[in-house]
C-alpha cells in the first residue's frame, strides 16, 4: 500500500496555525503533522518527509518564552544536514537564518504590515518555488524583526521595495519566507487594529488593499505549495 509523504508543521503561535496551507497540500496527496511547540516537539525528523515552520512574534533563541525552540532548532539543524524540503515562514525563516550563522536583530528597520509586493531577483526567477511569483507578487506581510544578514550558506531569492531579505534557500530545499503565503486578505479581520493604528497603519486601508490583490496573491501563494509538495514527493520517492 502506497502511504502519503509526511510534512511535520511546526506552530510557533496558537494563533499562526498553517491555514490554507494545510488544505493545498492535503489536497497536494501530503499528510500533514501538525505539532505545536508549546506542547513539545518531536526530537527527530526520522518518518517525515517535510518540514514547515510557522510563524509567531519571538525571536529565534528567545528561550524564555519559548523553551521548545531548543528542539525547533536541532530540527532546523537536521533538515539542513539532509537537504529536507523545508519551509520557514515568517518567524520560521528567522530560525533558518540563526541557525545557519546569518543575524535577525529584533525590531529593528522597517515593519511591514498587510498585503507586499515581493519581487524575485534572477535565483528566485530560475527557483522552483520561487518562480510562482513571477518577477513579483503580492504577498501578505506582519512583521517588525527582520533578518539583517543571511547565512553565508544561503542564496537570496526575492526582496520586498523596503526588506531585501525576504526570501532565500539553502542547499537546494531549504527554503525561508519573510511574507506568508498560509495568510490571505480574509485573515486580516483577524489582526488587532489598535495595535495597528499605533503604528501609524489605516488597518481598513490594508484590509482593502490585501482584498484587492488577493486573487494574485492566491494564485502565487499556491502555486509555491503545490511545488513546496512536489519536492517532498520526490524527496520520498528517493528515499524509498
């Protein structure tokens, strides 16, 4: 009996759960572990054949808050070793970074909120994941820490008009996202829109702007997962 590949989803937030990523690759053929870390994480990557991990507002060694980034990152250092597909969103991709010998500096340049144009450069144009973006793309953004310098192990893929390192790969596929591809403009309602217009943020500007580029951002968003599932498919498959 042929089983479907495996992808472990890291949650960093109860309220950062995979969303619709979830459901593209389920609909993929991928069965979808979900852990979330405060209830502890498994040590190991052994019986899986991806790795997603989510977003959440800390840092990537803030252990006080969150002990279980301990394990996320012998996770991070195991997926690496093995070239194991792998997807950092957000929080995720700070991880990667840190992990890896690059730097994230907490609040620090610019924040970027709601729905962003990310724009590959020629890495990301020839990327199997990255090119769904086409030379760019909407993609919804919340955050206010930021990668300031990637490993020297990585390769950047795309950049936002305001953060240049929104995106980027190590090996061949291990890969972290700044943006969200698992958010679309409906999740907006969800943000706090005080905290929002403290910032100096119109938080009915950002929700009207998201909806009227969801139809693109939706389009590219799940043409970066179907691929994402591609890999893991083939990654089975060569360890079968």
């Amino acid at each position: 009996m042929v089983t479907a590949p495996r992808v472990l989803v890291v949650v960093n937030s109860p309220g950062s759960g995979p969303r619709r990523l979830a459901t593209w690759l389920t609909e993929a053929g991928i069965e979808i572990v979900t852990e979330v870390g405060k209830d502890g994480l498994s040590e190991t990557l052994s019986g899986v054949h991806g790795l997603v991990l989510l977003g959440g507002g800390l840092m990537p060694d803030d252990y006080e808050q969150a002990p279980w980034l301990h394990t996320e990152r012998k996770l991070v250092d195991e997926a690496i070793a093995r070239d194991l597909p792998t997807l950092g969103i957000c929080l995720g991709a700070q991880v990667i970074a840190d992990v890896a010998g690059g730097e994230v500096r907490a609040n620090f340049g610019p924040k970027e909120r709601g729905s962003t144009m990310i724009y590959t450069n020629a890495a990301g144009a020839s990327d199997p994941l990255l090119r769904s973006l086409g030379s760019g793309a909407p993609m919804i953004e919340n955050h206010q820490d930021m990668i300031t310098r990637l490993p020297e192990t990585a390769t950047l893929l795309a950049s936002s008009d305001a953060i240049e390192n929104q995106a980027f790969v190590i090996g061949e596929h291990v890969r972290g996202v700044q943006y969200h591809p698992e958010a679309a403009a409906a999740d907006l309602a969800n943000w706090d829109d005080a905290a929002l217009s403290e910032e100096g943020y119109d938080p009915a500007q950002l929700a009207a702007l998201a909806q009227a580029n969801d139809a693109a951002n939706t389009a590219a968003s799940r043409e970066m997962i179907d691929a994402f599932a591609r890999e893991v498919h083939e990654w089975a498959r060569s360890q079968a």
